[in-house]
C-alpha cells in the first residue's frame, strides 16, 4: 500500500478533488482520496491518495508534470496484518492506552504542569 501526499494552491483544493475523483472513479478498490485539507503554516491545501498496490509510474510522471502542484510525497505504509511488518512484531508491546491525557482534568493538570516550567511531574 503507498499513500501520496499532494500539495497545491487552497483555491485549486475543490477542482483537484473533482478531477481526481474522475481520474479515478472506474477504480474505486485501488486508488482512495484517504484525505484533504489545508496545511496550517502555509495555508496550502493537500490530498491524501491512497493506493492498494504499486503507483502508476504514469501518475507520477502526471503529477511532475502538474504545474499547479506545489509538491509532493510517496511513502510506503506498512500492513499490520504484514508478517514481516515492524507492527506486527511490536503490536502485543503497545500501551492499552493512549500516551496524551484523555480527560478534562489530566488535561488542565498537564497545561499547568507545562506553564509553571516543571521538568519532572
């Protein structure tokens, strides 16, 4: 599975998911818009593709064509179900619970902890 990170101008956001969205509409079970928005330093926007196998070297070749896109990444996202994945080895390790506070009082706990300067709780 390989996941593609667009960006582009916000004001070519709708106009991109509308073409990708043709592009891609006879192959529903390959490529996935997985999703769009705006970047917040740069106020750029961006959409996520997701693909079931291999990238089409054509696609590629389109977006590095695509004057209108600014950027973009290709990264490969492993399968947890992937016997030789590193989260299959390390998925009975994980915490049961989230490593951020989840509750309004870890929460303000944790905020003032962090403005008085503290280093240790």
């Amino acid at each position: 599975m390989f996941d593609i990170h667009i960006t582009f101008p916000l004001d070519q956001l709708a106009p991109m998911l509308a073409a990708f969205g043709k592009q891609f509409a006879a192959q529903p079970e390959e490529v996935t818009v997985l999703d769009w928005g705006c970047t917040y330093k740069l106020e750029h926007a961006y959409i996520v593709l997701e693909w079931s196998d291999e990238v089409a070297d054509t696609f590629m070749e389109q977006l590095t064509a695509d004057k209108t896109i600014l950027d973009f990444s290709m990264f490969h996202v492993p399968c947890a179900d992937d016997p030789f994945s590193p989260f299959t080895a390390v998925k009975r390790f994980m915490p049961m619970c989230p490593p951020w506070p989840t509750d309004e009082m870890s929460i303000t706990s944790f905020s003032h902890h962090e403005a008085e300067g503290a280093t240790e709780p």
